[in-house]
C-alpha cells in the first residue's frame, strides 16, 4: 500500500469502511460506517464523522475556535450524553482549504475528552489505528543483550523481534532471560492502539534508579500475542542494547 502522504504533502484525507464508534458515559455520540481518516505530517490519524452519524442533540455550539493553516477555522461543541459533559470536545470545518476540502461536513472529537471509542466491535485504545503501518512479530535466536549500570539486564536468544513501522527494531524477552531481581514495578501505565496496555518496570542498580526503564504487555492485542508477558527495554535507558547480526 502506497503511504498516504507524499514528499512534501502535508495533509490527506481518505474514506474508511470500518464502523467507528464514539462514546460518552454509556452513549454513543456517533456511529458510523462511513468516516472519513484525517493524515496530517506530524500527528496520529483523526477520525471524521460524516454529521448524519452524529447525535447533534448532544452537541451544543461554544464561541470557541481555532485555526489550522492547511485546514482553515474549526468552529467548536461542547458534547453532553451519559450524565457527563465534555467541553469543546466536538469540532468541524464548515469551510476547509482544499486539501482537506473531503472533510466537509463532517465531525471529530477530541480523544481523551470522550470516555471510550470502537472499531468494528473492539476497543481502540490511545489513538486511531494508521492503515498503512504495519506490525510483525518473529521469533529470532540472535543474541540481544542488556547492559546498564555495569550490570547485564538480559541475555538471550530466545527473544521476539517486533517490526512496526517508522520504528527500530523492539526486542521482547523472556523474564526467565532477565535479572528480574534488579526491576521493581513502576505504576506507569500506557495504552498503544496496535499492542494494548503497557506496565512498566525501573531498575534499581546499586543504589542508582532508572525509571520505567523497560515495558511489558500483559495482555496483548491477539495480533502480537507472541509479546505476552515479554519485557522491552528503552535504548535510551540502557548502556546498551545489542542484537547480532546472527
């Protein structure tokens, strides 16, 4: 599949089949099949929804506004449904620029403003999915190692490799193949659309703490289920972070 931005284009806009599904308390304040994916240079993908599939009764028109210089003037809503407000959580383009002309009529909302969103039948967590970055996960018998503190984190050559997209390498390994002794549980919690919810881990190494130094899904997406219960590390946290090249 070709990227949806080209050299030197800064935003697109392209139709998605999939039903998306907005909620706020326990309504729904949009429901459709037929939104509209907003990519701009920079940022996550935006969910659009054609305004038929909104509940308009929910919204109520604010004085608030803004203004994008590839997509023009933003006018605001606040959302009202489930018992819960949230304000200026709604917006739209009554007039984009042409590039974003497709976006016409059509909604989006602020995600960490609404309480929960779906895709088809499943929860979308953290942000929209991008169709065109894709994930894969191997199992590979070349050496990583991790080093920090002067101590060796892990050794192993039993870990999985994931592939994402605009990303390095992620070695996932085995907490048999780590000095779990050295980790202590971080309450950092963060969610990833693509993998699901992500605890964390910091090192205490002779005195020294490094924090949220690696991450582990419990409870992965089924995509990348070979990462269960796996720790990654953060290079940037660690002296080094090695994988042979066989």
């Amino acid at each position: 599949m070709r990227p949806p931005l080209g050299p030197g284009q800064t935003l697109a806009v392209e139709p998605s089949v999939k039903r998306f599904r907005v909620f706020l308390g326990d309504r729904a304040v949009a429901d459709s099949v037929g939104c509209k994916l907003l990519f701009e240079a920079g940022h996550q993908p935006v969910i659009y929804f054609p305004a038929e599939d909104v509940a308009m009764d929910l919204l109520a028109s604010t004085a608030h506004s803004t203004h994008c210089p590839h997509k023009g003037d933003a006018r605001y809503w606040t959302v009202s449904a489930g018992g819960k407000t949230a304000e200026n959580a709604a917006w739209s383009y009554a007039q984009p620029k042409p590039e974003a002309g497709a976006v016409a009529g059509h909604v989006a909302f602020a995600w960490n403003k609404m309480d929960r969103w779906m895709e088809e039948d499943s929860p979308l967590l953290g942000h929209a999915r991008n169709p065109y970055s894709r994930i894969d996960t191997l199992v590979t018998s070349r050496l990583v190692t991790v080093k920090a503190g002067g101590k060796t984190l892990a050794e192993t050559r039993d870990a999985i490799l994931l592939y994402e997209t605009g990303h390095a390498a992620r070695p996932y390994i085995n907490k048999a193949d780590v000095a779990m002794d050295l980790l202590r549980p971080s309450p950092t919690r963060t969610v990833c659309p693509y993998k699901g919810v992500a605890s964390y881990y910091s090192a205490a190494i002779d005195g020294r703490e490094i924090k949220d130094i690696a991450w582990c899904y419990a409870e992965p997406m089924p995509e990348v289920g070979l990462i269960k219960d796996r720790l990654a590390f953060y290079p940037e946290r660690v002296d080094l972070l090695a994988i042979a090249p066989r």
